[in-house]
C-alpha cells in the first residue's frame, strides 16, 4: 500500500474516531466543545502530514522543540485532568449535554496547575500541536498549525463564557487572577 492511501486511511480513521468521540459537543454549536473538534482534527493533519520524518534527526533544533513541547503536552494533560477529578467534583447535575462527564465539575477548580492557568488541557494542545508542526515544519504545516492555534483560543474563550454562565462572579474573580495559557503572560 502507498504512503499517500495510509495517510488517507489514518485520516480517515482518525477522523472516525474524533467524530464519535466529539458527538455530543458537534450536536451543541457553538459549545466549546464544537470548537476543540476542529483544533482535534489539525492536530491529526498535523501528525499525519509529519509522522514520516520522526527521529529520524532527534537532536535537530526542530525535533529537540517538538519532543519538549510534546512531553509538556504530557505533563499539562496529566495535570490537569487529576485536578479536575479530585477537585472538581463532577456530577450529573449539570445538565449540559455538550460536557464530557469529568467536564461536568461543580466546584471552581482553582488549585494545583490551575492556579498558574485558566486551561491546561488546552495549553496542552496548544503544545501538541506545535510539537507535531516542529517534526518537519513546512509551510502547509505553518498553516494548520495556525489555524489549529486559533481554534484552540476560541475554544477556551468560549469555555470560559460557558464558566461564567455556571460560577459566576466566582469565575470572574478567577479570571482577574490567572492568564490563560501561559502563567504571568497570557
């Protein structure tokens, strides 16, 4: 089989999979959720467009970016979504559809990594993303990378309007104390 029909069916497959694992959001737009499904689907493209060249050069100044930025994404997740089931007290009482069931906390989760940034889980993919852009950076990747980027700034702008309809003036409170990716810059 060619390369180019294994990316198409990685692809393919991928996109399977992030499609039934993103039903309940897709049926929501305009939820956060709709808008993490598209920045899931450039960080597909962008690891099937560079999955060939991987540590094939693994001390290149790109390659040392990608695994670092890679590992961070690692950490973040981990970190987390830990805090979010320890401390977010998920449950069904929160009646939105579009929420994965962790996602359904009912206690401001203001501790641990949360402290220094409003999301982690998508500073996450925000690290995601770059590292699979710095594989094998091209300009077709900048573009995906860039898109996926603003994806992911949307999505967490509107989890945070999602937030402050839930919390309140609690979350506001939040929000003048923590950025929103990065700590003590944005």
């Amino acid at each position: 089989m060619s390369r180019l029909l294994i990316d198409i069916f990685i692809m393919l497959a991928g996109s399977a999979v992030l499609l039934w694992w993103s039903r309940k959001p897709l049926s929501h737009p305009g939820s956060h959720g709709f808008y993490r499904f598209f920045a899931w689907e450039g960080i597909l493209v962008l690891f099937v467009l560079n999955h060939e060249p991987w540590g094939t050069k693994p001390f290149s100044a790109h390659q040392t970016a990608s695994w670092i930025l890679m590992l961070a994404s690692i950490l973040l997740v981990y970190s987390g979504h830990r805090a979010l089931r320890q401390q977010g007290t998920a449950s069904g009482e929160r009646q939105d559809g579009s929420l994965y069931e962790f996602e359904k906390t009912t206690a401001l989760v203001t501790t641990g990594i949360f402290k220094y940034i409003r999301h982690p889980m998508y500073t996450s993919l925000l690290a995601l993303t770059w590292g699979a852009y710095f594989q094998a950076p091209s300009q077709i990747g900048i573009v995906v990378a860039i898109v996926t980027s603003f994806l992911l700034l949307l999505t967490a702008k509107t989890d945070e309007r999602e937030c402050l309809a839930y919390f309140g003036e609690s979350y506001a409170h939040y929000m003048q104390r923590t950025h929103r990716f990065i700590p003590h810059i944005y």
